[in-house]
C-alpha cells in the first residue's frame, strides 16, 4: 500500500491521521520538522506527503520550494488560513490539494486516495495513438516534442499530458484543473491561463512557428497535431 508521509508538529493532530490514514490501509511515517521529512524523503521517498504550513523550523512553503528540486511526489498542505492569496500561492509551488484546519481526517484521507488515483500513470500508448511530433514517457514524467527533451514543470507536463491524450478536444480550464488534480474550488483557474503561455514559450523554443496548443475563446484550449 501506499506510504504517506506526514509532517505535522502538533501530536493530537499527526495521530487523528495517522489513525484515520492506517484505517484506510496506508503506511504512515510521522514527523515533526520540515528539515527532517526533507531528509526523509531523500532517502526513503513516501508516495504522497501531508504537510503542514506552520512548521517550526521552517514554513511548509518553502519546505514545499525544496522538495521540488529533488521529487514530484503529490503533497497536501495543513493550514489554520483560509484566505484565498495563501491557496494561490500553495498550489502555484507546487502543491495538489490544500486542506484548512480543522479538518476531518476521513475527508483528508479521501483526498489522498483521488490524489493517488489521479497520480496513477497513463498508458503512453494512448498518447502515441494521436500522431505527431510528440513523445510521452508517463513513468519517467517527461515529454519529447521533435526529438527535443522539454523541460516542464510537474503541472506543465499534466496540462500538456492531457491535451496530447485527446486531439482536438477542446478542454476547459474546469477540466485542465482536474487534470492537474486541483480542486475546482481552489481559486487557481486563472493560473491555467499562465502554465499555457509558458508551455507554449516552451514549444516555440523548438519549432518558431509552431502553434499546437489552441486558444477556443471562452471555452478552453485544444492541441492540434494539424499545427505541431
């Protein structure tokens, strides 16, 4: 089963979890300091981390802003704020779900089952069936575009996954969202807007002219192996 890494100081709320996390069938490890799941995760990396903001060494941001030099594994933030600039910020480092205290630990470990599930990769053959120049590697979480690495961030890479998986199917940023594993009601919509642009900034460095990644106004976007 899964192992899930939390990272709480608070002991009443690490146990509700963990109790709630094992009654589901997941292992668990539990630990108090950023610095130390850092380490953790180096040597024995967890398959999904839950990870509390307010740590006291240092915040669960930037502890998130370290992570994501070394690993991709899906993270969970704790947090006692609801204000919407902070679950912004959250997700735009990196983060796939975003939970505010207090919680119930049923429902956290709910979402780290749909986390997990959407985690699950995809057949690259699926994507191979559309043609073009592109070329998926879900176990390695890259994607070449004309022979070229691209390098992408983990929600550039979902996006592009998921445009590339369906061929002219026009997307909304609703589903994009989905595709991420965000959750609709997280207030990041408009940020789909800025991982398109930069995916496309990344595309031209290949192919100049190339324009495979289609604006629909006030519907969504498409990729079109017609203009890869």
């Amino acid at each position: 089963m899964p192992h899930i890494l939390i990272v709480e100081d608070e002991a009443a709320i690490a146990d509700t979890l963990v109790f709630a996390l094992q009654g589901e069938g997941f292992t668990t490890t539990w630990l108090s300091l950023a610095e130390a799941a850092l380490e953790f995760q180096q040597r024995t990396p967890a398959d999904l981390l839950i990870l509390d903001v307010g740590l006291p060494d240092i915040s669960g941001f930037e502890a998130c802003k370290r992570l994501r030099r070394f690993s991709e594994v899906p993270v969970i933030f704790l947090t006692a704020r609801d204000a919407e600039i902070d679950r912004v910020v959250g997700l735009e480092i990196g983060a796939d779900d975003y939970v505010v205290k207090p919680f119930s630990p049923r429902e956290v470990a709910a979402r780290v089952k749909a986390i997990l599930k959407r985690m699950a990769p995809r057949s690259s053959e699926a994507v191979a069936e559309a043609g073009g120049p592109f070329r998926v590697d879900a176990e390695r979480v890259q994607i070449h575009y004309r022979d070229q690495l691209l390098v992408l961030t983990r929600h550039e890479f979902r996006l592009l996954q998921a445009l590339l998986a369906q061929p002219e199917r026009v997307f909304a940023r609703e589903q994009l969202l989905d595709a991420l594993g965000v959750p609709a009601d997280a207030g990041y919509e408009r940020n789909i807007d800025s991982h398109i642009k930069s995916l496309r900034a990344k595309l031209r460095q290949v192919v100049v002219d190339a324009e495979p990644i289609q604006t629909h106004r006030g519907l969504g976007y498409s990729y079109s192996p017609r203009h890869a």
